[in-house]
C-alpha cells in the first residue's frame, strides 16, 4: 500500500462507521489542487540546478490550507499527497478554522550551503507565486526546513507584492523567528502538544511522569523537545536516535548534552552518556513511553511484536502502519495518533497567524494555556467519539470522526456552489 493508498483507508474506515454523506466521501477522496513546479536555483559554483517541488492542497471547507515544507531527498507526490490529507484532518479534529496542505522540495539539505538553500527556497516559494498567502495557503516548517526558511519564503512572498499591503503578507507562513513576526512557544509546540496529549492519557490511568521510563525515535525539533520537556517533569529518556545511529542508557540520557554533542556531532554514537546499539534495538527496549518523532513507515508488521511499551505518542506523521495498528491493539498497548498527538505545531502555528492578523505578541504562559486547552478538547473529543462508536483503543478512528463530524456539518450547512 502506498502512503496515500494508508491515508485514506484511515478516514475511509471512520467515513463507513458513522455513515458520512457519499457526496462528501466523493470531495474527499482526492486533494482540491496538487501543485508541481520544477524551478531552477544557483549554487555557489554559479552552475544551476532544477529542482522538483510540491504543494497539495487537500481540502480547506473549514478554512485556508494549512501544513508544512519538507526538504528531503525522498519528498515525492503521494507522500505530500498522504501528508496534506492528514493536515486537513487534523486541523479539524483541533477545531481549527484551517484547512489542509502540505509541500516539499525533493532536496537533501544537508547537502546545501546556507546561501544555496537561501535560493532554493526563494525560487520555490517564487514558483508557487499565489498558490499560497495569509488567507489563501500558509506554509509551516517540517522535516528538513526550520524558521530560517519560513522567513525566507515570508520576505519573498512580501516583496512579490505591492509595497502597501507588505506586511499583510507576513502570515503567509508560520514557525517564523521571533524578530520577524514568529511566536513565543512554535519552537517546542509539536512535542508540547505531545506532552499535553500524554497528561490526558495519564489522568485517565493515574500514571505518574515521575520516574516513568521514555525512548525517542528522531532526535530532530519535535523528538528533542518532547525529550527536555518529558525529563522536566521527572520522567527518564532510555534511548534516543537519529539517521545515524540508536544510543542507549539504563540510567537515563541528559537530552541537554544530547543536544549540545548533536550540534557538533551528528552522528549519537560517540555522545559518552550513552552506548551506541544496533537501530532495530530501540523497538525492542521495555519502557513507559515511545515517541517516534522521525518518519512515516517507522513501525510495521516486522517490529510492532517487539514493541513493549504502555503507550506510543505519534510526534511523526503516519509512523505506524495499518498492520502494526492491529498488532499494538492486540498487545493493549494505546496509540495516541499523529493527527492529534502532534497537533500542538499547528495549533501555535495558528496562534502565530491570529498574532501576525492583529499585530499582538502573545507571552509564552497564554500560548501553552491555549494550545493546552485546544489538544485537551480534542483528545476528549476523540475519547468521546471512542465511546458513542465503541471503538475501543482504537482512538485513530475515534479521532477521525470528530474531524469527520466537523467537516460534515460544515459541507451540509455550505452545499457546493453553483
Ligand atoms: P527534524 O528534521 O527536525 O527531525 C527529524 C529527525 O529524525 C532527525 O533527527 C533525523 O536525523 C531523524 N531520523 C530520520 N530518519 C531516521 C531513522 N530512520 N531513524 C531514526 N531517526 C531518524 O523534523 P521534525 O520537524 O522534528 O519532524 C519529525 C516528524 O514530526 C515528522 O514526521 C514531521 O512531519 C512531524 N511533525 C513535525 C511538526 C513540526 O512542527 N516540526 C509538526 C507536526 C508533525
């Protein structure tokens, strides 16, 4: 099955449950719009380079496109595709006035200088012209892009346009810097959400964070944030990993030294809190908690029978596949899925346009009250979709329906035009 093809098998089994309207099963089988440029950009040779990049806009009944740019050599159509399908859910299920979309450049980064990645990104966001804007499709980072690229792309958008309506265009993306129209608190949001999705799932259980055992699987922006803010509240990180290499401690890894031989050393393997053990290892450690924080695809049918945790908090997107799914349920361990577990990137992303809207700088405190309060209301609407449909564990599903049942009311009231 292709990423895409697990995409819509998820909302399609929640779509049958609760008997959504076949019209509206038909708007959503496929995105509104699925743009492709092939853009060139200089590199410092002064030789050019033509690059592939995406956006697919999914659906945007509930508000404009919403999701992030990836930068990675593997961004191809169906895995933006898949991608942007997950961000319309997952807006929804937040009760966001946002749709979804997502994009990416098929680029390694890594492979680029600061000021190639500069032009790249410029020409991109150049070649998307108005596919994108603060009312129309606003772009956030992902995997391989961060606030620096979100600024390039914001100041190319601003001077595209008239002089006197420039800074009306600074919400064409989020995740920006603080100096140039970011907010307080996007930097951790995803792994904060993840926490705050995490305390719902433990009030239920009286699970205490103190002492609790955790291991990361992607030591990027969301996984190392969920790592410092979980060690903050007591709990103790087993293992961490990256591209490179898997590292293990008993004892517990200071996810602050992590980070500081990280930005030094990419590779974990020689960080000295810590062993270097083999990759497929870190599916098999007992613990608490497991975040996997890096790619789609990451558990499956060969490593879910491994898995001996009490609880996998999806940071990524699309981490488990539909056989793994089943397997995990089996085995009693709970998920709480990608589109709400991670939710928190998108619900300070749309802080951070509501602040640029009415020129406001939020302080920290009232950004994590409010996205505390947006995650909690969705994870309650999903436990209580759960419960009116008798899913059981299967909170995938559950959060499904909300998003669904919110679209649908919207369709119903709407109708199409003409
Ligand atoms: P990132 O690039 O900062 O981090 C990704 C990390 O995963 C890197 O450390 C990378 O080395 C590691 N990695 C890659 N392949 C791996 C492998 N096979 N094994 C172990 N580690 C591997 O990206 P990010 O922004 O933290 O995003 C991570 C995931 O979270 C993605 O699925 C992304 O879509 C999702 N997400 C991110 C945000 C956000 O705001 N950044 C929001 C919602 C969801």
């Amino acid at each position: 099955m292709s990423l895409y093809e697990i995409a819509q098998n998820q909302w399609r089994h929640a779509a049958k449950l609760m008997e959504l309207e076949p019209w509206i099963t038909t708007i959503l089988s496929e995105p509104k719009n699925e743009i492709r440029v092939n853009f060139p950009a200089m590199m410092d040779d002064g030789q050019y380079r033509l690059l592939k990049g995406y956006r697919v806009q999914h659906n945007n009944i509930l508000g404009p496109y919403k999701g992030g740019m990836r930068y990675h050599p593997q961004v191809d159509i169906d895995e933006v595709k898949a991608l942007a399908s997950w961000m319309a859910f997952k807006c929804a299920l937040a009760n966001l006035p946002l749709g979804g979309a997502k994009g990416g450049v098929e680029v390694n980064p890594k492979e680029h200088s600061e000021s190639e990645l500069m032009r790249i990104t410029r020409r991109f966001a150049h070649a998307l012209g108005e596919n994108i804007g603060p009312d129309f499709d606003i772009p956030a980072p992902d995997v391989g892009t961060n606030a620096q690229t979100m600024v390039w792309m914001m100041d190319t958008h601003m001077n595209a346009n008239s002089a006197h309506n420039r800074f009306a265009m600074r919400g064409v993306v989020t995740g920006k810097t603080l100096n140039c129209g970011g907010s307080l608190g996007r930097d951790k949001a995803t792994a904060q959400g993840v926490v705050y999705t995490l305390e719902s799932w433990a009030k239920r259980r009286d699970f205490d964070f103190d002492g609790a055992t955790f291991v990361v699987q992607g030591f990027g922006n969301a996984g190392s944030w969920a790592a410092r803010l979980l060690c903050e509240k007591g709990a103790k990180l087993l293992a961490a990993s990256n591209s490179r290499g898997v590292i293990y401690n008993d004892k517990g890894i200071d996810p602050n030294a992590l980070l500081a031989y990280l930005a030094e050393h990419r590779d974990p393997s020689g960080f000295t809190g810590a062993e270097s053990i083999p990759d497929k290892q870190l599916w098999q450690i007992k613990a608490d908690i497991l975040i996997p924080a890096a790619f789609e695809s990451q558990i499956d049918g060969g490593n879910a029978g491994d898995i001996d945790v009490k609880v996998i908090a999806e940071a990524a997107n699309g981490p488990t596949s539909p056989a793994a799914d089943e397997v995990l349920r089996e085995k009693g361990i709970a998920v709480i899925p990608d589109i709400l577990c991670n939710a928190g990137g998108v619900i300070v992303s749309y802080f951070e346009w509501v602040q640029n809207k009415n020129s406001e700088q939020w302080e920290l405190e009232e950004v994590d009250r409010k996205l505390r309060r947006l995650i909690t209301a969705a994870y309650d609407a999903a436990e209580d979709a759960g419960k009116r449909f008798d899913l059981g564990q299967d909170t995938r599903t559950a959060a499904y329906l909300v998003a669904l049942e919110r679209m649908q009311h919207a369709y119903r009231e709407r109708g199409i035009f003409p």
